[in-house]
C-alpha cells in the first residue's frame, strides 16, 4: 500500500492569505477625472408688427373739426433685457400730402405737445414724455377740435422718437402693444384730396 498524503490546514490556509494578497493587490488602481464645459449663446430675436393702416377722414367746418383713430403696435422678443421701440416719418418730409397740397405736422414735440390747430396732423402715447393723460380715449370723427388732447408733430428720418423703452419690465415680451394716436384736423381752407403719409416704427433689442 502506498503511503496516504496528508496536508495541514495550516499550510492551506497559509497559500490562501498568500493569493489572496497578490491577487487583491492587482485590482487596485490609480483614478483620473477631466472637465468640460458647455456653453449655448441664444441671440435675441425681435419682432414688431403694426395695424397697418389708419383712417382719419375729415370733413371740414368753418371751425374746424378734428378726427382721430388709434394703431396698435405690437412687439416681441426674448431679449434678457427688454428692447426699445421708436417711430418715425420714413423720409424727411413730415407733412401728409395730397399732390402739391400738404397737411403740416403738429408743431408740439413728445417733451412738449400741444392742442392741435386746423390743418395739422399729429401723435400721441399716452405715458410718453409730456403726453401724459392727454391722449385720446376713443376713437372720434369730425367733432370740434379737442382743447384737451395734445399731440406732437412726427420727427423726420433719422431722428426718431423713442416710444417705448420697458426694459426688464417686458423681459421675454410676448405680444406687447404700445397703442399710438394719430389726429388730423381741418377747416375749409384745406383743399380737398387724399392725404397720405408714412410711418416707421423701430423696434430694437437692447
């Protein structure tokens, strides 16, 4: 019979500690971390939009009557920090003309408008510069011209007026109107015909 091998737990148990230094020593590494930063620049965008039109058809008294009719200017935008709104005659000439014959413009200012005088035309916005509460209300034609509404003539090209600065008050603005009065006012010694003129209004992000 050949002789039975016998192996003590102590040398086992001292093989497995071995292996299990060795084998536990190899899963540990070293750790490495690296940053990146994302960015996305959104540019504002802006829209405006107007009525389009304004009817203020007059007819004359000895007096004098006075017609008045409102636009509705609406801007939109996403700007952080509001945007400004102007207007403007598109050219130099500030007068509505009808062939050689001219309505001129109110000779008020937005710092300083006045009561209209027959045969002139002009603007208001109520809030704005010294127009204050003398805007109109409500649409009027051919009544007697109004001592308490005050309107400003239209500057001319390159020399707008600002009608609405809200800034921050109107941060993402979405659909917000300006509502700006126009008025025309005439006796008889206005010849007869289709006066016509042009408006521009700017709206820009700030």
């Amino acid at each position: 019979m050949q002789p039975k091998m016998r192996i003590k737990s102590t040398s086992i148990l001292s093989l497995f500690l071995a292996l299990t230094l060795i084998l536990g020593g190899a899963t540990v590494v070293s750790a490495a971390t690296a940053n990146t930063t994302i960015t996305s620049v959104v540019s504002p965008v802006i829209a405006v939009t107007s009525t389009g039109s304004v009817a203020l058809p007059v007819t004359p008294s000895g007096a004098g009557v006075q017609t008045v009719a409102s636009d509705t200017v609406t801007v939109n935008t996403n700007d952080s920090v509001g945007y400004t709104l102007t207007l403007a005659s598109s050219s130099a000439t500030v007068t509505l003309t009808s062939g050689a014959n001219t309505i001129p413009a109110s000779t008020g200012t937005q710092t300083t408008p006045v009561v209209q005088t027959a045969n002139s035309w002009g603007y208001c916005v109520s809030g704005v510069g010294g127009f204050a509460a003398t805007c109109p209300a409500s649409a009027t034609s051919n009544q007697a011209i109004s001592a308490t509404y005050k309107f400003a003539g239209i500057p001319a090209s390159g020399a707008a007026n600002t009608i609405a600065n809200p800034g921050t008050a109107q941060t993402y603005a979405t659909n917000a109107t300006t509502t700006v009065w126009y008025g025309v006012a005439a006796n008889t010694t206005l010849a007869s015909g289709s006066y016509t003129g042009t408006v521009v209004y700017t709206a820009t992000a700030n």
